[in-house]
C-alpha cells in the first residue's frame, strides 16, 4: 500500500512512518518542518509543502498517488489557538480541506486522521465515552471537530473511508527507533518536567492548583506514543480491509494529575527540581479520560504501555541521549 504521512516529521508521525516503513508499505513525508525534524525521518522520501498551499499539495499527492493517507500535520498549541484562532483555522480546517480535495481526486479512498480530545471540551464525566458531547472550548479542539464533519460528509459522498483517533496525551519515546518530542517551545508536561530533571531547564511550573480534582492540579490520561503509532496502523488494515468509517478514543482509561506526572519524573530519574505554582491556563479543562474500549472491540487495540512510570522511563532514556533534541551536538 502507498501511505502518505501528512506530518511524519514530527513526534508522533515520525514514530508512525517508521512503523509503516517496517511493514512494507511504500511511504512518503509531507511535512513543512515547522515543527517537525527531517533527522527524524531516518530516511524516508520528504515531500515540503504546507498545506495551505493548495498547488503544492497538489502536485506532491499527484506524484505519489497515495492509496491511504495519514493526517498528521497540524497546529495544536491551545493557549495558541486563543490568541491566533483564524490562523488555526486556516491550517487545521482550510488546509485539510485542500489536502483532501487532492487525495480524492487522485483516487485515494482512505484516510485515518489525528484528532483530539479536545473535541468534546469540559466532559460530563469520565472515562469519556465517543458518544459524548461534543462541545470544545478553544479555537484549536473547534477545528479538529470541523474537519471530523468534513471526512463524515465526504464519506456519504462518494467511495472513502476514514477513521478518526481522538486521542489525548501523548507521552514517552520510541526508544528503539531513537525517535522522541522535541518541540520550539516546548509545551507537554512529560518532557518539560524531564528537562527540568536532567537541568535543561530551571524548573517546572505547574499552572492552576485549584481544579476539582483530587490533587488541585489538571488530570489527563497519557498515552505513549508508541501505542498511539500502533493503533493509527491497525486503522489503516482495519480500513484497507473493508471496515466502516468511524470515531474512536485512544487513551488508557486512566488519569493522571500533573503532581503525579512531577513525582513519578524525580521517582524514575532519581533526580530532584524546582516547581512552582501558576495561574491557571485559558481553555484547560480540569479533567480528560478516555474510554477506549470501542476501539478495543473493533480493531483489537491494546496499550503496552499502562503504567505513568513505564511512560516516563522512555522519555527519561531519550532525553537524557538527546540533551539538544534532533539538533547536533556543539
């Protein structure tokens, strides 16, 4: 099969072409490394384009003529997404869309697509279940839904299929690969109170202590990224096997607080930092959970990774190998 990764030079979607690669499908990168790194890459064909430019991808989905694509790439920093939401729109909606448009015209019938938790806004109750509401509070979890109903509505229209993976944190590195998170700036938990750790950084600040949670402090269910990888491939023989369209969370129907996230990172480095309290966040709903079970009933997903220590141990290990990220040694 001839898989194009939309993003597969950033953290997830370079974890993801490394397993597609391993399968012997034929892939190729479309990314604009903004984000993303082409050391990541470890070798796999890079197209550069952004997505809004609709000539551009155009032209790369023309030369390869995809039979599935995976829809990686994105803007997704939620205090971002605030402050810049046309800009969020025109990447995460009016991009997506030219992206499509061009894949269905080049006769490519399914899709697989990175979604978020974001989408259903402050839950109800956890562990979240599909059906729940979908309400978003922020301008990045609004476009994500938007273009969810644009592939619902291209799918009644003609011969595509697509599934859709709301996922939540993710988490740790594929250590084997020697692929880890490494983003300008940094803005996930995980890594940033490992860089505290290691001293790549003064400290960590932990914002809002006074959520209805146990702890004070924000819950979110991490979710490492290998296992994320791995459900985004049986989605796509899940596809390339006749299954239906559809919706489904990733997660480890487990939460976290961020003061358990800091204690497992001194528990698992053996190191000790600094943290310090802050405001609360615009757009952070105190508590996201997944329930994972309708993809477990249909594709017969199972993490590997269940335990926050296990996660943490994988970001420990790549960080500690890769103090500057992707970029070389001085």
């Amino acid at each position: 099969m001839r898989v194009l990764v939309t993003g597969g030079a950033g953290y997830i979607g370079s974890v993801i072409t490394r397993m597609i690669v391993a399968a012997d499908h034929d892939v190729m990168v479309l990314d604009d490394l903004s984000k993303g790194h082409d050391a990541a890459l470890l070798g796999a064909p890079l197209e550069i384009a952004d997505l809004r430019d609709r000539r551009a991808v155009r032209a790369a989905c023309e030369k390869f003529m995809p039979d599935a694509c995976m829809h990686f790439a994105a803007v997704s920093l939620v205090g971002e997404s605030v402050e810049q939401p046309a800009r969020y729109f025109g990447v995460n909606v009016a991009g997506g869309i030219n992206l499509l448009e061009a894949l269905l015209e080049c006769g490519c019938k399914a899709f697989v697509f990175s979604s978020t938790a974001a989408v259903y806004g402050e839950p109800e109750g956890v562990p979240i279940e599909e059906t729940a509401a979908t309400r978003p509070v922020n301008p990045y979890g609004h476009t994500k839904l938007a273009f969810e109903r644009v592939l619902a509505d291209c799918e009644k229209s003609g011969d595509f299929s697509y599934i859709s993976l709301r996922y939540f944190n993710a988490a740790g590195a594929d250590v084997d690969g020697g692929l880890g998170e490494d983003h300008v700036p940094e803005t996930h938990l995980v890594p940033l109170v490992v860089k505290a750790a290691f001293g790549f950084s003064p400290r960590v600040s932990v914002f809002g202590t006074d959520y209805p949670t146990p702890d004070g402090t924000c819950v979110r269910d991490y979710i490492h990224v290998s296992d994320l990888a791995n459900a985004h491939l049986l989605a796509l023989r899940y596809l390339a096997d006749g299954g239906a369209s559809g919706v489904y969370n990733l997660g480890n129907s487990d939460g976290f607080s961020v003061r358990q996230v800091i204690e497992s990172v001194k528990r698992v480095s053996g190191r000790d930092f600094d943290v310090v309290e802050a405001a609360r966040r615009p757009g952070d709903p105190p508590s996201l959970v997944a329930s994972s079970r309708r993809i477990s009933d249909a594709l017969g997903w199972k993490p590997a990774y269940t335990a926050l220590d296990s996660i943490v141990e994988t970001a420990c290990a790549w960080h500690s190998a890769h103090p500057r990220g992707y970029s070389p040694s001085p």
